[in-house]
C-alpha cells in the first residue's frame, strides 16, 4: 500500500528528480516551479488573456495572477493560477497553484490532502508545519465556504499550502484542494496584504 501511496504522489506532483529536498523550487506543479519564467510555458498573449484583475492581487498593483483551465499539458491539475509582478516582462512565477476539483465529494478532497500531507511530510523534513483547524474562508462573497489549510514553511521563508475547500452551496462552486507554493517575497507580500 505503501508503494502505491509513493506511486501516486509522484504521479501527482511530476518531480523531474525526486529527492528530499528543503528548496521551494524544486518543487514543481505541472513540471512549473517558482522562478520559471510563465514564458516557457505559455504565450504572452495568453497569459494576458487570463490575467484576473479584478482578483485580489492586482488590488495594490504589485501583483497579478493569471489563472488557466484544462490546458493540454496538464497530467494531474484542473488548473493553474500563477502569480507575477505586475510590470515583469519576463513574467517570473512567484507563486503557482494547482487546484483538483472533487465536485461535491468533499470526503474525498479529505482522503488526498491527508495522502499528500504524508508524502509531502517526508519530502520537506526540515519544514516547519503549521496544520490549522476547520476555518471560514475569509471571502464574504463564498458564503459559508470553509478551508481545511496544511502549511509548510521552510527555513527560508518560502511556503507550501496543501487546502482542502468545502464550497458552500450559495457559492455555486465546487470542492476542491489547492496546493500551492509561494517565494518569500510573494508570501511577505500577502501577509502583509492581509493585515
């Protein structure tokens, strides 16, 4: 059982080298990682096509996300969401997300964050983690949405979440799990947009 545990989790997360490893990027979300440029990966157009500014982030103008669905050579994720600086023309990643939908099977969202967690416990042994209690999502606008959030911080500053999200129903989306990783700069950024 636990071999395919293994199996699965390198399926899910494609490490072009897996190792133990206490280095954001090289953890990588669709073979992406943090401090690629979003260029490799996409065209500009597109990129500008599916920048979300009226998101959160493009709120104080220092950050952007550019969010896309069901691209081709997605293997395991739904979607993507990365973030960039606003005036980057090179469009380096400072953050990237990669979001499973469980379409009102909140159960199993549960049974693969806690499948992931294990692996990613052992892939990040000298994180700090930071395993938060049942919350209500911060957004009014989601209604009674609540988030099951894993962190993972490394010595660096830099962070993993792992996120279980039950949707409500007045929200009209679906459950999902979110995993994420974000570079020190982009994570300050957000704390202090928060506060």
């Amino acid at each position: 059982m636990k071999k395919l545990s293994t199996y699965l989790f390198l399926i899910l997360f494609s490490f072009q080298a897996p190792s133990w490893t206490d280095d954001i990027r090289d953890f990588e979300i669709e073979g992406i990682s943090i401090g690629d440029s979003a260029l490799d990966y996409f065209k500009e157009t597109e990129i500008k096509k599916n920048i979300r500014e009226n998101q959160y982030l493009g709120s104080d103008g220092e950050f952007f996300d550019a969010a896309f669905h069901n691209y081709p050579f997605f293997t395991t994720y739904d979607s993507l969401q990365i973030v960039f600086k606003k005036n980057d023309k090179k469009y380096i990643i400072h953050s990237l997300s990669g979001v499973i939908y469980f379409y009102d099977k909140f159960d199993n969202c549960l049974e693969k964050q806690k499948e992931i967690f294990e692996e990613l416990s052992n892939l990040f042994k000298n994180s700090k983690i930071k395993k938060l209690k049942k919350t209500k999502h911060p957004s009014e606008e989601l209604g009674n949405t609540w988030i099951h959030p894993i962190y993972f911080i490394f010595k660096s500053f830099d962070e993993a979440e792992l996120t279980c999200i039950d949707a409500s129903r007045e929200s009209k989306k679906d459950d999902y799990l979110l995993i994420s990783i974000g570079s020190k700069e982009f994570v300050k950024w957000l704390v202090e947009y928060y506060s």
